[in-house]
C-alpha cells in the first residue's frame, strides 16, 4: 500500500521490507514499543538424529553466520543487550 502511495507510512517487520520497491525504511520504531520475536533451537530427547540436529543448531549459531543473519535484516541476539 506504501509503495503505490495509497498510504504514506506504514510500520512491518524490517526484515520483510523489500528495497527497491518504492519504500525507504525511515528507521526503526523506539525500543521501549518495540516487540522482539526470539527464536530457540532444541534437541529433542527421542529425536532420530541428534547429531544431525546439533550441528543444524551449531551452524546457525556460529558467529561466521552472524554476516548472513545481519544481511537478512534479522538482529543476532548478542546486538540487543
């Protein structure tokens, strides 16, 4: 709706923004109205693959994919405290 100019503002998730779409992102709302959506991964008890899912969890917490995470406009956790 933004981008077709049939409102002038809008507030989303920063990650969901397309560039280039006719949108500028003016900034991100103010920290104390903020919602923050965290993610958690786990290892079930009776899973069939425990290594399998331990290294999936180790490969998205290694700080070599924090550029990917940040290129995604996503905020790796250690960026908020």
């Amino acid at each position: 709706m933004i981008a077709k100019g049939e409102v002038e503002m809008g507030l989303y998730n920063v990650s969901e923004i397309p560039e280039g779409k006719g949108l500028t992102l003016a900034g991100p709302v103010p920290a104390p109205l903020q919602l923050t959506t965290s993610y958690e991964g786990a290892l079930m008890s009776d899973g069939s693959e425990p290594q399998a899912a331990r290294a999936f969890i180790r490969f998205l917490a290694n700080p070599d994919a924090r550029a990917k995470w940040v290129a995604a406009r996503l905020e790796p956790l250690g960026d908020r405290r």
